[in-house]
C-alpha cells in the first residue's frame, strides 16, 4: 500500500478517520470504559452492525464492482459463526464440566471429561459422541484458521463448478441462494453434528474471561471496528488497481475482458472466494456479540436482505455499502424494537412492528426505480462527483 | 290376586314340565345360577361356556339381553327372565325360551342384572359365534371385525362352521380369509397349518403379514451345546444382531458368568476405600487416569476388599465356552419354515408395491412442483423476468381460497368459485406489478429480482397483518377425503389425484394459449424479438402485461390447489420460490416441456433420497440442492435448451 493508493483514494483515508472516531466516541459514551450513556446490548448492537457492514463490503465488491449477484454470501458468513463458536462453545463446556467433576472425590480421568463435554453439547440432539467435524474444536488456532478455510474452500468449489460451467447472471443468483438454501436444511438436521436447529449458543461467554459483557462487548466492538477498517482498506486497495479494473470490465462486459485474453472465470473465482473469507471473518465477529448461531440465520432470506442493503447504500462505492448496511439495519432495529411512535389514524392505528416490513419493501421497490446509486448517490452530489457507471 | 297366583302356578310349571324332555334356556341358567348371579370376570367363564355349548339357538337372545342389562332375576324363585317396563312401573317377565309373555311384576319383586364391563366384554366375545350366522349382515361383518381385531384359538371351529351357509359373497371372502389366517395361528393340525400359510404365501395383506410375525416370534438361548427345540438360527457373537457386550449380559443374565465391574462400580468401590487420602496406597490425586484407576482397584482386590475385575480376556473366554441361538416359540419346523418362506415372499412383493407407492409419491411431488413453477415457467421462463413475489402470488391464491370459504360454506362450490376468483386476484395483482414496477426495469434484469423481492417481503407482511401469523385452513370438499387404495401396500389420496390432474390440465392451458391463440403468437413475438414485433403491430406493453398476468393467475390457481393440502400461512410462497425457479432452471428456461422435466426429476429424486434414507425430508432436500448444483455443470441451460438466437442471453 503505498502512498498514492490513498492520495488517489481520499475516501478511503475519510471513512478510516470517521470509523475511529466513531469507536472512539462510542467507547467513552459506554458502560464498559466510559461514562455509560450507551447500555451494553447497545454496544453490541452497534458491534454487530459493523460486521454487517463488512460483509456489505464484501457484497459490493463481488457484485457492484464484479457484477456478480450472490443470493448465498450469508452462508460464508454463517459458516465463520459456526466455526468460532464450535471453540467458544466446546472450550466454554469443558471449563463448566471439569469443574463439576473435580468436585467428585476421584479426580477425572480425560475419558470423563470427554463424555460429559459430549454429553453436555450434543444431548439436545441425543447423543453423546463428538462427530467427525469437532476434532479440532479444542485448538482456537485451528478453529480461527477454519473461519477462513471454510468458507473459502466452500467458495472456491462452488464458484469452481459455476464459474467453469458459464453460469451468469440470474443463474447464478438462484444457484448462490440454492446453496445457502441446502446448507441451511443440512444443518438444520441433527446428523448434520452441530446441533441441528438448536444452533451453538452460550457464545457471547468467552472461556477463561471473567470480565463483564460491557468490557467483553467493547473489545468485540472493537475487534469488529478493527476488521472493518482492515476489510476498507483492502477492498479499496484491490478495486483500485488493475485487478480492480479487470473485473469492473467484467461486470460491464463479459464477453469483451475474456477475447482481450483475460482468464474471466480465475477472476470471478478470486474475487468469489476473497469475499466468502472476508464474510467468514465478519461472521465470526459476529456470532460471539449474538450469542448464538443457528441454521435459519443462513437462510436464503438473509443473502436477499444483505443485496437490500446494499443496493439502497448505493452499489460499486464501498461507503455506500456501509451507509446503507447501517441505516437499513439501525432503522430496522429501532422499527422492530418498538421504539418507533405508531401512528393513530382515528381508524386504525399503525403499529411500525407490523409494518415496518411493508415500508422497508415498498420504500426498496422505490430506490430500485428511482434511486439506482442508493442512497451514496446523494454524498456523491455532496462531494460534487459525478456517478460512476454501474450498470 | 287369586287369578296373579294361579298365573304364578301356571309359570312355574311350565319349565318344570318341560325339563323331562330336554334341558330348556331356563334349566341351563339355573344350572349356572350362582355363577350368573355374582358375575365377576374371573369367574363368569364356565358359566358362558356351559349357556354357548348348549347349542340352543335363544342363548343368542340371552347372552345379548344380558349384555345389555336386559336380563332379570326374578326374586321369589330365582328364575332369570327378559323384561320390559309397563307405563305404570310394573314389568312384564318375557320368556327366554319363547319369548312369551309370563307374567306382570311389581319392581319390587324383581332384580335386574348388571354384568361390569369385564363380564360384557367375555359375553361379547361369546356371542360372536352367534353373530357369525347372524341374518343382519352387518352384525355378521362386526363380528368378523371383533374376531380379526382380537382373534382366539376358541372361535376357529364356529367361523369355519359359519362359512358353509354364508350368502354374501364379500363377507364369504373374509371369511374365508380369516379362517385361514386363524389355520395358521391356531390350527393344531400341523399339515393344515402349513398349507394355509403356502395358501397366502407372497399375499400383501398387514394381517397377514401381523399373523406371521408372531409364529415367528424367537427368543434367544444361550447354552453351551444346541438346544432342544425349534432352532431357528445360531447367532455369532460380534455380528450386528449381537454385540460381544449384548452376548456378555445374556450369558450373566443366564447365571453363566460373574456380573462384568463397570467403570462406574468400580469409582464406587474405590471411592468407598479411601482411606487417609490413599486407596490401597494409591494417592487419590494420582487417580486421573482409566489404567491407575483399574490398578487400584487390583490393588483392591489383592487385598480381598473388592470382587476381581472381569477382564477383557475373561469375557472373551465365558462366551468361547458358550453358543447363542434364536429358538422359536412355535415347536413345529415345518410350520416356521413355511411361514419364513411365506413373509419373503410377501416381503419382496411388498417391496415392489412400496416402489411403485413411492412412484406415485414422486409423481405427486412432481405435480405439486410443476404447480408451483408453470406460472414462473411463463414469467421468468418467457418472458425472462424474476419475480421473486410469484410465491407471494401462490399464497395470495391460497388466501382468496381461504377467504371464499368464509362466505360459502358449501366445500364444492366454494372451490368452484374459488378457482377463478385467485386467478383474477392474482392477475390483477401481476397486472398492477407489471405496469408499476417490472416495466422500468426490464434490462435490468437483477434489479427486477430485487424490487420484487421488496414487493415480495412486504406482501408477506401484509398477509401477516390481514390474516394473522397462525395457519389457516382450506378445507377440501368431502368427495376429495380418502384416498384411492389399490392394496394395503399401494395408496395415494384423492387429492394428490386432483393435484396431478390439475397440474396436466396446466400444462394443456398453457400449450394451448401459447400455440392456439393469438396472445400466445404475440407472446412469443415478443419474447423473440420485441422491436421486430412492434413493427408489425404488436403492442409489446400490452402483450407484457396480459403475460405478465397470466403467470401470475396460474399461480394463484396453484396457490388454491397447493393450499388444500398444506396450511395456508404468510410463508407458504417462501416455501416454494426457491423449488420453484430451480425446477425452471433445471427443466430449461423457455420451454414448458422443460419445466414439466425439471419438476418430474426434482420430485423423483427427492422422493428416491427419502426412499433411502426415511423419515429424513431435511436431508432429501440437501442432497437434491447439490444434485441440481452439480446437475446446472453438466447441461448449464437446463434438460431442454433453447437453441439458436432466442436462446441468447
């Protein structure tokens, strides 16, 4: 990253010193650090909309600057979740069963511990075996490398599969969401080894760590910050320079990048995979703040809503993936939440927890129309830019 | 009261008079008159037997009043009579034997009888024999459906006795049949008993199948030499029908080898011997590990203050020294190995008829898709729109259907006009959408997809709103109940029938507005070339939108048909979306015929998954996502593409 890279990106050095601000300001109005005007599930509330919006991020690149629509980046997302919570919760349940055991007279044998932690985990589902996929769920070394792995292989393949096979456009929409759509039946089962539809809870108690969750949602508050600004920055440095180029003329022109002699499918299959490990990271930031982590959060619907956000942030500009995860998902948790006033009409009074999901639909079938840059469209006014191109 | 004693006289010697002859209805009761009159169900069998063997035809009407609390004891001389009750509360005592009149009592002269339930439930069984040749053909069935429900070694003789005058020719059938079952269950003759087994050897029936199994009920020897009796098979230690440790407990159970010390018995045993931190001189904290503990617990033994282990070598040796089999209850051989012959048989051919169930249910799973798809096939398939509320579509079908049925209550009418009113809802629904939102975006196709989708969510939300999150019922009329059943293996219901019909009647409708009319002619000018087909006066705009909504109605029509078997809820669109543009894909896009292959194979194979690993729906689905996905590799436009320009992208 040399200097010019910014110097020609002057956004980028803009959204970095606003998101440290925000933290900044953020952790002296918190329980955990500052003077406590923010509650802690708010932190966490505001942690987890970070990671949102770094997946948006990852979002934007593949498909406003790679042109590719996918139905299915929630099932990255959800795969780097289950990955990091397998440690939390394996580790967590071997803290809590050696405990009870060491208060038996005969000290426990590592047979014992093994069958409690088994019994412990997977009795939900009637079982008390370790399946196969666990054998690593000791090593948060391994664990953290699969947050990545995983994911990414999972891409890799698929994106292996499609890209080679041509399938494009709505295609491959509907096939991204077919696979998050098969992931999340196949863990909604209890053979699938991960608790089927009970999902991995607990996760927001880190093992070993007795601070309190308004100090435990900070540092997640930050971690998150922190891979936001990481997650920007790469992404800024990779769609400006030539790789960057490439697969912006892919998305504008398919056919045109491959007879210049352009591997299109090696680019598609990068930029497919990058973003499934950036995905998987944003995951697992977010999963320990939720606390838990089940099938229905990979769920087709999800990959829709994060294109949502995306779309009415405003796609092919990086902020605008982060303004519009942001607004959508706080305006989302402040409608749902109850906090929203409900108009009385004299008639009928509307309650926003009943129709919140109507506006948010109609007001998206309005920015699709008339809005195509999002809601970035009017910062680009704003700055006095003119729109990039982005069909 | 001179005239009521000489009746009385009169009465009285009238059994009496006849007992010379031969013994009367009355003379049998009184014979078991102490039985009868403290009836209790341990007690009351002989009693019945001794009233059913005497073969008299009015026991039928005795046992049947008795059963009823019918019968009366009368208390001055214990005779038992019929009764029934005058205006003024005196009774008239009828005659067992004839059913005459005999004399008027006061209730206070007369006892009623009141078998528990016990009792009545013995005289039932006793009076199926009687039914059995009963002239009402409905007591005639009841009594095959008591005897086949509960059968008895007792009734074989009257039901083989009853088939010689039976006139009807169904009951004659089950007869029949039952009396062949009972052969093999209770016949004592051991030929006969074969030969009805080889008689139904491969029938399909679960009665037969029921009868079998216990005949070839085993259970299981552990000696160390062959067995007396039936041996049905020699069980290895070690294979899946008998694990070593299963073995063990059956020989320990058999008192044939000491109880195996268990991990847990063992921590007990040590726990109860610490003694000052140690046992037997191991430090207790160094016990965290299975191999210390076992030494300490020899340690233990050694000491005289523990029973010994049993070891690995041990058990190995107590199950050397024994064999295992699996003897059956039933003595005779012959008998077992015909009906082991006789349930393989039956097994394979129940085997085909499960596959061939298991087609129609592919078959029916198939309808339901292509249900669902055929309107996607003409919005996304033709016309190449992505419309992710087709399954907000189906459900508004479904809540038109809902919401007629509030008005008309008659089932069938209400279907009728249910039909046509979602196909106009969900037309003008499409309609609206086309004009308001699909028009702008038409090269824009991934925006479609999402401004549909936003249209999607807040129809889901809306339907939530109006009609509640609970589901909703669309009741079916009464003549689509049941199902069609071919044999006890083979079965499909009437409405899965309908749904299949409906779904060719589909693919009909749209063959023939595509190829017949001239929207179709129009469509398909557009599709292929909208500037080329303006020019020779299509109005593309109109032909769009009357597409458009086509689709949509079918899949309003679908909707209705979809909610007849499933619950109509806000979601159930959801459901079908995803299956729903796979199957499009799958079949080819463009073309219905590939719509009808893509849903065949989709229903097929997830029908087939589920075949193989049963009760598993969640699984069938996975392994079906990733046969598509691998499948779009192979044929990337589906089972029937396009060719030539109109397939371009």
């Amino acid at each position: 990253m040399n200097r010019s890279f910014v110097v020609r990106n002057p956004s980028v050095l803009i959204f970095l010193v606003l998101l440290s601000l925000f933290t900044l300001v953020v952790t002296i109005l918190s329980e955990g650090f500052g003077v406590g005007l923010l509650s802690t599930s708010f932190v966490k509330v505001l942690g987890k909309t970070l990671c949102l919006c770094l997946i948006a991020i990852a979002m934007d690149l593949i498909w406003g600057y790679a042109g590719i629509l996918s139905l299915g980046h929630f099932a990255f997302f959800g795969l780097g979740g289950y990955m990091i919570g397998m440690w939390l919760m394996y580790e967590r349940t071997r803290q809590i069963v050696e405990n009870a055991l060491s208060e038996g007279v005969l000290p426990p044998t590592p047979e014992e511990i093994s069958t409690g932690i088994g019994n412990q985990i997977f009795g939900v589902v009637g079982s008390s075996d370790f399946p196969l996929i666990w054998a690593f769920a000791d090593s948060l070394v391994l664990q953290l490398a699969f947050v990545v792995l995983v994911p990414g292989l999972l891409a890799l393949v698929f994106g292996w599969l499609a890209f080679r096979s041509r399938v494009t456009g709505v295609y491959l929409s509907i096939l991204t969401q077919a696979m998050t759509l098969g992931l999340s039946l196949y863990l909604f089962q209890n053979a699938s080894g991960l608790r089927g539809n009970n999902g991995l809870s607990g996760l927001q108690n880190l093992p070993g760590v007795t601070a309190p969750q308004s100090v435990v949602s900070l540092w997640f508050f930050w971690a998150s910050a922190l891979a936001l600004g990481l997650g920007y920055l790469l992404v800024a440095w990779v769609v400006s320079g030539k790789f960057g180029s490439v697969i912006r003329g892919i998305r504008d022109n398919e056919a045109r990048v491959r007879f210049l002699g352009y591997s299109v499918e090696t680019y598609k299959l990068a930029v497919f995979t990058l973003t499934a490990c950036i995905s998987g990271i944003a995951g697992a930031l977010y999963y320990p703040q939720a606390g838990i982590i089940n099938p229905a959060e990979v769920a087709p619907i999800a990959s829709i809503y994060l294109a949502v956000w995306v779309a009415i942030g405003g796609r092919g500009r990086l902020y605008g993936a982060v303004i519009g995860t942001a607004f959508v998902s706080l305006v989302s948790s402040w409608f749902t939440g109850g906090q929203a006033p409900d108009i009385d009409l004299g008639f009928y009074a509307i309650k926003w927890v009943d129709w919140w999901l109507v506006l948010l639909g109609l007001s998206f079938v309005l920015v699709t129309l008339y809005a195509p840059g999002g809601i970035s469209s009017f910062v680009d006014k704003l700055a006095g830019k003119t729109m990039e191109a982005d069909r | 009261m001179k005239s009521l004693l000489l009746a009385m006289c009169l009465v009285l010697s009238l059994p009496n008079g006849a007992l010379a002859q031969s013994p009367t209805v009355q003379d049998l009761l009184q014979s078991q008159r102490a039985l009868i009159e403290k009836s209790s169900r341990r007690t009351i069998g002989p009693a019945i037997d001794a009233l059913v063997a005497s073969g008299l035809p009015q026991m039928q009407n005795v046992l049947e009043a008795w059963q009823a609390k019918g019968m009366w004891q009368r208390k001055g001389d214990g005779f038992f009579f019929a009764a029934r009750k005058n205006d003024d509360g005196t009774f008239i005592l009828q005659d067992f034997e004839d059913g005459a009149d005999v004399a008027t009592v006061s209730s206070a002269e007369i006892k009623q009888l009141k078998p528990n339930s016990g009792v009545r439930a013995m005289i039932a069984t006793a009076l199926v024999r009687f039914q059995l040749t009963d002239t009402d053909i409905t007591k005639r069935a009841d009594a095959l459906d008591s005897i086949s429900r509960d059968p008895e070694a007792a009734l074989l003789a009257p039901l083989r006795a009853s088939i010689e005058g039976e006139t009807d020719p169904d009951i004659l059938a089950r007869k029949v049949r039952l009396e062949r079952l009972m052969t093999m269950a209770y016949d004592t003759d051991v030929p006969s008993r074969v030969a009805a087994i080889n008689d139904m050897s491969g029938d399909l029936g679960v009665d037969f199948r029921a009868t079998l199994n216990p005949i070839l009920s085993t259970s299981r020897v552990v000696s160390p030499t062959a067995p007396d009796g039936n041996i049905a098979r020699e069980v290895i230690v070690g294979s899946d029908a008998l694990t070593h440790s299963a073995a063990y407990a059956l020989l320990v159970a058999a008192g044939g080898a000491p109880v195996e010390i268990t991990a847990d018995a063992r921590d007990t045993t040590l726990e109860a011997h610490i003694d000052g931190g140690r046992i037997a001189g191991f430090p207790v904290a160094q016990l965290s590990s299975e191999a210390v503990r076992d030494q300490a617990y020899d340690a233990l033994v050694t000491r005289g203050l523990a029973p010994p282990r049993v070891t690995q070598t041990d058990i190995d040796a107590s199950l050397a020294s024994y064999r295992f089999f699996d003897v059956y209850d039933d003595p005779s051989p012959a008998v077992t190995s015909a009906a082991e012959a006789a349930l393989a048989a039956s097994e394979t051919r129940v085997a085909f008829g499960q596959a061939a169930d298991l087609g129609l249910d592919a078959l029916s799973l198939a309808s339901i898709y292509f249900l669902a798809a055929i309107g996607l096939a003409i919005t996304f398939g033709v016309m190449g729109v992505i419309n992710m509320a087709h399954g907000e579509f189906i459900m508004m079908g479904a809540y038109t259907g809902f919401v007629v049925q509030q008005y008309v209550p008659n089932h069938t009418a209400s279907i009728l006009l249910a039909v046509p009113l979602a196909f106009a809802v969900t037309f003008g629904a499409g309609v609206t959408l086309e004009r308001l939102v699909v028009r702008r975006l038409y090269h824009r196709p991934l925006e479609t997809l999402l401004a549909t989708f936003g249209v999607s969510i807040a129809l889901q939300q809306l339907a939530k709103n109006i009609f509640g999150t609970q589901a909703r019922p669309l009741t079916s009329p009464s003549w689509l109940d049941g199902a069609w059943v071919i044999n006890d293996v083979v079965a499909i219901s009437y409405i899965r029938i309908a749904i299949f019909i409906l779904a060719l009647l589909f693919l009909a409708l749209f063959l023939f507005i595509m190829k017949r009319t001239r929207l179709g002619l129009e469509t398909r000018a557009v599709t292929q070339n909208p500037r080329m087909a303006a020019s020779m006066g299509i109005n593309p705009d109109r032909v769009n939108m009357l597409t458009f909504g086509l689709g949509s109605g079918i899949a309003g029509i679908a909707g209705v048909a979809i909610g007849l078997f499933a619950k109509v809820t806000s979601e159930m669109g959801s459901d079908y979306i995803v299956q729903s543009f796979m199957t499009v894909v799958v079949g080819g896009v463009g073309n219905i015929w590939g719509t009808l292959a893509g849903a065949a194979m989709i229903g097929g194979f997830q029908k087939g998954v589920e075949w193989l690993n049963p009760s598993n729906t969640l699984a069938a689905q996975t392994y079906m996502i990733i046969f598509i996905i691998i499948f779009i590799q192979f044929r990337p436009r589906g089972i029937i593409a396009l060719k030539g320009r109109a397939a371009g992208d």
